[in-house]
C-alpha cells in the first residue's frame, strides 16, 4: 500500500487549455459609400476696390459711416474745392480770351478779302490775317480742354462710391492732406454677394478628384460643394466651381481654384479661413469597416479575419477613403467575411477564437452581472 502511494503521488496534475478568446465581429456587406474631397482655404471678395483721392487737397467732409454698405456713386469724401474753383474761372476766362481773339481774327479775313479781290492790298497780308485765324482756333480748343481739365479736377474733390459694397475703415481724418505726390488711399470697398473661395490644390490631388468625378460621369466643374466655417458650421447655401487655372504652379507644384458661393446675409467676409467638401456621388456596392478594425504594420494595412472554422488569420487589403469613421475596403475582401473589431492584441495567426457580434457582446456583458447578484444556493 505504501508503494502504491508513493506511485500517486508521483503523477502530475492534468493541464486544462484555457478557452479561446472572445473577439468582437462584424459580418462584411456592401453598401453605396458617399465620396468626397475637402480642400482648405480662404475666402475673398470679387472685388476689392481701393478708393483713392486723385487730386491733391485737404479732406473737407466724409458724410458716410464706417463698416456699412454703400451705394454706387454715393458721397464719401469731399474734399476743398476752392482752389479748383479758382483754376476753372481762371481757364473759362482764358477760353474767353481765346474766342475773342479767334473772333477779331476771322472778322480780319472778312475784311480784308474783298480789298484783296480788288488788288487794294498786297495778297501777304490776307495770308497773315487767314493764318491769324488757325492760330485763333488752335488757342479756343487749348483753352477749351484747360477748362475741361479744371472741371475734371474739381469733380474730383467729390469722392464717390465707384461701386456697391461694404465700406471699410477710413485711412484718413477729416482736414488731413491727401493726394500729395501720389494718390492716398482713403478706404476700401468689397463686394460680398457672391463671395470667393480661393486654394492651391496639389497636382495629385486634382487628379485623384478628376478620376473619381468621371467615375461617377459628371464634370468636376459641375460638382456641388459645401463650405464650412471655423467651428464646424456649415454654410446654407451650396456653391460651385468658377476657375480653374490653366497651369501648375512649378515652385508649389499647386493649381489655383476658386469656388463661388452665394452671401445674401453677408455673413461670409474677405480673409476668413474655410473648408470645402466637394460631393463627388457614392460608389455602389462598397465594402466598408470601421477604422478601429484597420492594423498597420511596416507600410502596410491588414484585417483579422474569422475563418468558417473559427480561427483568425490576418489579411493584407488595400484601403480607400476614410467617410465618418469607416474606411473604404478596395481590395482583398469579400462580403459575407468576418473581421475582428474588437481584441485585435487577443488574436494569433491561425489560433481559434470565439467570435461574437456586437448584440451578442452587449447580451453577454448584461447578463454577467446579473449572474453575480444571483444568491447562491446552499
């Protein structure tokens, strides 16, 4: 009996494999997938106009209000218009002068032919007094654009709107000198409705949209496009290609563009910071997962997937476009397959393990601590 004692205890315990472990799964469908492309940029008014004074003189008045809108050819600024008065009454008063002389001239000539028809005076004097009178006509058209001139100038000592838009900050003060040597800038007007979008897009980019707007038959040109703002704000109104430039830039390597898009609440303005989503269709028929389920590994991508026979094996694919946290699948998988979502570090190569949905993971998760809170029987 010792002896067979001593022959038990000599044998090992037995080793109990522990079970496989628990993955969460989701079954591969297709499905259309929306496809789009965001460019960043900044937004510009079509038209920057910079009002300037183009004359010299002392700002007299600016009867308009800052940051408002303005209508065409409303009074902005006028500035001392007496010493263009004076120059205007000193050139009409020469253009008078003028037309005397011409008239004085030309009663001269008519005088004087009927004595030269009848030889009572030499023919050098009727050439003198003919030539006195183109002199004359040459003095009245002078004078004449001197006082058109003086007119032109003082016109412009009324600075008006030269178009519609929103008026910026006044760069001068009311009795300041201003069209010294060169013409000051006195404010800026923008339009704002329609308002611009402008990016530099790179070469491979534009050629990736070019692609996908073919693949879905319509026109890159033609593509609606949404612009959102800086919190995420998306702007109501939809907008659409205006210019693309004719050639890459060779020191970027960028292609300018520019998008147009309505403003009618003028809320959009010049110099601010957006983003915009081009909607480029769906693709039919697509294989999606969830990013989480993507492993990448030395510049490549893979999945876990579930074999009929419960074991994991991991697969190279090719990745497309990432939409609302789903990644494209476009090559090397196919729909009805299983991937693993969650328990990637559970998983080996070729190792079993126990795949569960999400629902599945939910009901067992919920049912665990209800097992807990059961009394035990004695």
């Amino acid at each position: 009996m010792a002896a067979v004692a001593v022959l038990c205890g000599c044998k090992k315990p037995v080793v109990v494999a522990p079970p496989p472990p628990i993955v969460e799964v989701m079954e591969i469908s297709t499905s259309e997938v929306p496809l789009s492309s965001t460019l960043i940029g900044q937004l510009d008014s079509p038209q920057n106009v910079e009002v300037r004074a183009r004359v010299e003189g002392f700002v007299d008045q600016m009867p308009f209000t800052e940051g408002v809108e303005v209508k065409q050819g409303d009074l902005l600024f006028q500035l001392d218009k007496k010493p263009f008065l004076e120059k205007l009454a000193a050139a009409t008063g020469a253009l008078a002068e003028a037309n005397a002389a011409l008239g004085k001239y030309e009663a001269d000539v008519a005088r004087l032919e009927p004595l030269f028809n009848k030889r009572a005076i030499p023919k050098q004097d009727l050439d003198n007094a003919i030539a006195s009178v183109e002199v004359g006509k040459a003095g009245v058209t002078t004078a004449q654009a001197r006082v058109e001139s003086a007119q032109i100038d003082l016109g412009y000592c009324d600075v008006k709107a030269p178009i519609t838009g929103l008026i910026g900050a006044t760069q001068v003060a009311i009795g300041e000198l201003v069209g010294k040597g060169e013409p000051t800038l006195l404010a800026t007007i923008s339009t704002l409705d329609p308002i611009w979008f402008y990016c530099n897009v790179s070469e491979v980019d534009y050629i990736k949209a070019e692609e996908k707007s073919r693949e879905i038959g319509r026109d890159i040109a033609s593509l609606p496009l949404s612009l959102i703002l800086a919190g995420g704000v998306e702007h109501p109104d939809r907008g659409r290609f205006v210019f693309i430039d004719r050639a890459v830039d060779v020191k970027t390597g960028t292609l300018r563009i520019r998008a147009e898009f309505p403003n009618k609440q003028k809320l959009l303005r010049p110099g601010m910071f957006a983003r915009v989503r081009i909607d480029l269709g769906t693709r039919k028929d697509s294989l999606e997962v969830p990013e989480r389920a993507i492993v990448e590994l030395q510049g490549k991508t893979f999945l876990w997937v579930i074999t009929p026979e419960n074991t994991a094996s991991q697969r190279p694919v090719k990745v497309g476009e990432l939409v609302n946290s789903k990644v494209s699948i476009l090559e090397g998988l196919k729909p009805g397959e299983r991937v693993v979502l969650e328990g990637l570090q559970k998983v080996r190569e070729g190792a079993p393990v126990t795949p569960l949905t999400a629902a599945q993971m939910a009901a067992m998760q919920s049912a665990a601590p209800a097992a807990e809170a059961k009394p035990a029987k004695h």
